[in-house]
C-alpha cells in the first residue's frame, strides 16, 4: 500500500506541473555544447518560453510527454516514497533516541530514489524525447520523431534492444534521483520534526507541516539536483549510432566535462528556474497528495479494524 501511495501522489502532481517539465527541459537542451552568444536563443525567459511553445506547437503541446511522465512517476516514486514511507514506519531512519538521523534518511531516501529511477527510465526517457521535439523554428537539442508512448517504446527495443534502448542514459537518471532524493527527504523530515520540537506548529498541523517542509525542501532540491539534471536530459536525448551508443557522449563524466567546458557553470544550471518553478510545486503536490492518500488510508484501516473488533 506504501508504494500505492506513492505512485498516486506524484501521477496527480504531474498533471499539473508537466507545462513546468516541457519548458526546463528546452532550456537544458538549448545552445548544447556551444558557447554563449554562438547559437540562436528560441527562448529568453520562462514566460517567453511558454508563449514561444503554446504559439509555434499550439497550447496542447505544453503537456507533451504526459502519459509517459505519469508512467514514470508511478514507477520512480512508488518506490522512491514507498521505500522511504515503510523506512518511517519500521523507524530505520531514527537515531537510538528516537529523533531523525540525517546521515540514515539521506542514506534511504538516495537508495530508493536510485531504485525508482533505474525501474522509471524507460519512459523517463521517452518523456524526454517527446517534450524535446518541437517545431524546426524552435527546435532545441535532437529531434526524436517518436509519435506516443507505446511506438516509443516499441522502436527504441526493436533498434536497440534492452540496454542500450530502453535503459539508455539510465546511470544519469539514478544519479539525479539519487541526489534529489537524499536532499529532498531527509531535509523534510528534519526540518517537519525540527517544527514540532520547536513549538512552531504541533503535531495536529500536518497539513501545513507537510506543505512548509515541502517547500524549503524544494528549493534545496532545485539547488542540488539541476546539473545532474541536466546531464540526464542530455543524455537522455542525444542522437545515437546504429548500436545506440551515444554520438555526443560515451558516458555520464564525460558529459558533465564536456557541458561545464563549452558553456562554464552556467551550462550545467541551464532552466535552474523552470526546474525549480517546476520542483517546487510538484514536491508540494507531491507531497501534500501523499500525505492525504496515507491519512486516508490509516483512517480506512482504523474503522476496518474497529468493525472487525465488533
């Protein structure tokens, strides 16, 4: 029920945020491996990117990729917030005294997020292909003509087969998961149990615990989390040979060097603000939905367990 959960929380927050998606992801993937003032700038802002989008592609296009980001929430954080939900219950990520260790939820929350990113590649990159393609006017990165999900899926086993199709560029998507994980879970715990020890809020304010704790945790996430983003947008994306091996990288190193030569700092913080604009309310989405789902779900069990007891 834990991964349940989970999976239900992120699947009705991305309905929401997968505009944000659409938009950052066009930002990394601008201006790839060139130097500034070299390359044609299709989008100067995030709100000119959205006007950008909606007038070129139409305003349907802001939620390409939605089905398969669905389908990689379920499977990412499913297990991500499932694996993390059941550390809280079993108290795996509590100190002998009984408060929040930062080193154990860091440690669980980084392996369950590299879990639910290993099973979500898949369509975590088809996500990718079908936000990156847009019209050759604006066109940013490599153009995938993939046209849904499923052909997507299908071509990309058919050409490639298992590795080197469906779970290409999987070792940037665990290392993002991972980092943004370890850094969003154990920052909310700790910052959620830090609120109540502290007489800010009491134990019967979930609700808003859950959303302030989100918040915060957003922003950390969005800081720690955009180059390893943006390196699996990029991996992600690029263009390959008839084996599937990467034509612009080989490996995830060697994007990182390459990206932080060509473009300096800045070119691994590309859409920092669409990713946080877009973190931030997905986290809260995210996380608020969860919360809800799992009271609702302790409620349930209590009065199963109370007319049972009849």
């Amino acid at each position: 029920m834990e991964f349940v959960l989970g999976a239900l929380g992120a699947s009705g927050a991305v309905c929401f945020t997968n505009p944000l998606e659409v938009i950052k992801t066009r930002f990394q993937l601008q201006g790839e491996l060139k130097k500034a003032g070299s390359y044609k700038i299709h989008y100067r802002n995030f709100v000119h990117a959205i006007y950008v989008v909606a007038k070129n592609e139409g305003p349907l296009a802001l939620q390409k990729g939605l089905l398969p980001s669905m389908g990689h929430q379920v499977f990412l954080n499913g297990t991500r917030l499932g694996i993390f939900d059941l550390a809280q219950k079993k108290k795996w990520i509590l100190k002998n005294d009984g408060t929040v260790s930062l080193i154990k939820s860091a440690f669980v929350g980084a392996g369950a997020g590299m879990l639910g990113g290993f099973l979500g590649s898949p369509l975590g990159m088809l996500k990718i292909h079908l936000q990156s393609f847009s019209a050759q006017s604006t066109a940013v990165g490599h153009q995938h003509n993939t046209t849904s999900t499923i052909n997507g899926l299908i071509t990309l086993y058919n050409k490639y087969g298992v590795v080197r199709g469906l779970w290409r560029g999987a070792t940037g998507a665990m290392v993002r998961i991972g980092v943004a994980s370890a850094a969003q879970l154990s920052t909310i715990s700790l910052l959620n149990e830090a609120l109540i020890d502290n007489g800010v809020l009491t134990k019967d304010q979930k609700f808003l615990s859950t959303l302030i704790c989100s918040m915060l945790g957003g922003i950390l996430m969005s800081i720690v989390m955009a180059p390893f983003d943006l390196v699996s947008t990029r991996l992600y994306n690029q263009a390959v040979d008839a084996k599937g091996r990467g034509l612009l990288y080989s490996s995830y190193i060697e994007c990182m060097t390459k990206t932080f030569k060509q473009e300096g700092i800045y070119g691994l913080y590309k859409g920092v603000v669409p990713c946080y604009l877009r973190l931030g309310p997905h986290v809260v989405l995210s996380m608020v939905f969860w919360d809800r789902l799992r009271l609702l779900e302790s409620e349930l069990s209590s009065r199963i367990k109370a007319t049972q007891s009849l």
